[in-house]
C-alpha cells in the first residue's frame, strides 16, 4: 500500500503587495527552500519573490494543476483579496 501524496499550489510575493508568483509541487518546504536560495534560474529568482503567503493542499496532482492554472489565469486584485483572505497582514508562512 502507498504513502498517500499531498500536492501544493501556493503563492509567492516579493513583499506586501509586491510581485507575485503562483507554483504548484509535491514537496513544498523543498520547493519554498530552492526560491528563497535562488538555486533555480527563472522569475522568482529575477524578481526576489521569496515569501510564502497563501498555500492549498490537494490529495490528487489533477486538482492542485487545475487549481493552479485557475489561479494563474486571475487578475492580480483576485489573487490579492484570496491572499488577505486567510493572511491579511502578509506575514511569511512558516513551514
């Protein structure tokens, strides 16, 4: 029998109301840590998006890229309001 897996989609930002990234992954500690060292050439690292502030979990790798292909496709005002909805201040979610 296998280990059941989570899934994460997850937001990033470069400081309140800053840039923001949208990802998803299956190990998100190792994920937020390769971001916060830059240790993979792309958008995070370019634009030091480095704070965690909003995360879901998903049980299956079907909804968690569905549910991050929605969120990507939002204006930047919704994914800021779905933000402050559980994290208003933008403090950094420690993992």
């Amino acid at each position: 029998m296998s280990v059941p897996k989570t899934y994460y989609v997850y937001a990033l930002a470069s400081k309140r109301n800053g840039t923001l990234y949208i990802g998803m992954t299956n190990n998100l500690r190792r994920r937020i840590s390769e971001h916060k060292e830059k240790s993979i050439p792309g958008f995070t690292q370019k634009y030091n998006v480095t704070i965690l502030v909003y995360f879901e979990k998903f049980d299956d790798p079907r909804y968690a890229i569905e549910r991050e292909k929605v969120l990507k496709g939002w204006l930047r005002k919704k994914k800021i309001a779905l933000i402050e909805s559980v994290n208003p201040e933008w403090k950094e979610i420690e993992l």
